[in-house]
C-alpha cells in the first residue's frame, strides 16, 4: 500500500476511534503535531525534490537537501513564534512562512536575492507537478 493511502488511512482510523468530541480533539491535535514534526524532518527534501527548484538553483537534489536542511529547525521554530502551534487556523500562514524562510536560507548561501528561486519557479510553475511531495513529508 503506498504511504500517502496509509498516512490517510492511520488519520481516518484515529479519528474514528474516538468516542466522544474531546478524544477527537485531542487525535486531531495529536494529528496536526505530527505533520509539524514532518514539516522539521522533511521540509527540505520536499523542497529539493522539486526539478523546478532543482533547475532554478542549479543544484542537484542531494546537494540541495543537504544544503537547505540545516535550516529547517530554525524555519519551523520561527513559524511557531509566528502563529503559534500548527492548527487549521494557521495552517497556510505556517506552511507560507515555512518555505519563504527555507528558500530565504537556502538563498543566502549562494548571496542570491531571496526573491530569485521564486520568480524562476513562478516561470516555470507549469512544467512539473512533483506528486512525491505527500510520500517525501511522510516518509
């Protein structure tokens, strides 16, 4: 079974295992906790994994990963100082913040113009649709 079904499965079975309102609250919060903690582990993988940021940078995935996962502890304890835990309220402003911040620090290594990885990718936006994103987080 590929890991994106069991990921949905495991979330779908822990919800369901709840009984009452505060269990599902507190399997969903559990939830959320872990995909911030994927978020830590994985974020610069699934950035890196992108041909399009790959191509822009002109890095290869290993050396881009390499490169950029340093910055990923920083990247989400700022997100948090920012909005706090993750939560569906945030959610967007975490995941903006997230990435603006890895693709900023992994900029600053070449002395490039934090802005010029996201123009270059907002160019070639339509090339590549990179479905590993989801397996990559997971993983």
């Amino acid at each position: 079974m590929n890991k994106i079904i069991r990921v949905s499965l495991m979330a779908s079975i822990l919800t369901s295992c709840a009984s009452q309102p505060q269990e599902e609250l507190v399997l969903h919060n559990a939830w959320l906790e872990l995909v911030a903690g994927k978020i830590e582990k994985n974020g610069g993988k699934v950035i890196c994994a992108n041909p399009i940021y790959q191509k822009c940078m002109n890095v290869s995935e290993g050396r881009c990963t390499v490169e950029i996962s340093p910055a990923s502890n920083y990247c989400a304890s700022d997100s948090i100082k920012r909005y706090g835990a993750l939560s569906e309220a945030n959610i967007e402003d975490y995941f903006v913040n997230y990435h603006s911040c890895m693709l900023f620090e992994h900029a600053r290594l070449y002395d490039l113009d934090w802005l010029e990885p996201l123009r270059c990718m907002g160019k070639n936006a339509n090339d590549h649709f990179d479905s590993r994103s989801l397996q990559i987080l997971f993983d």
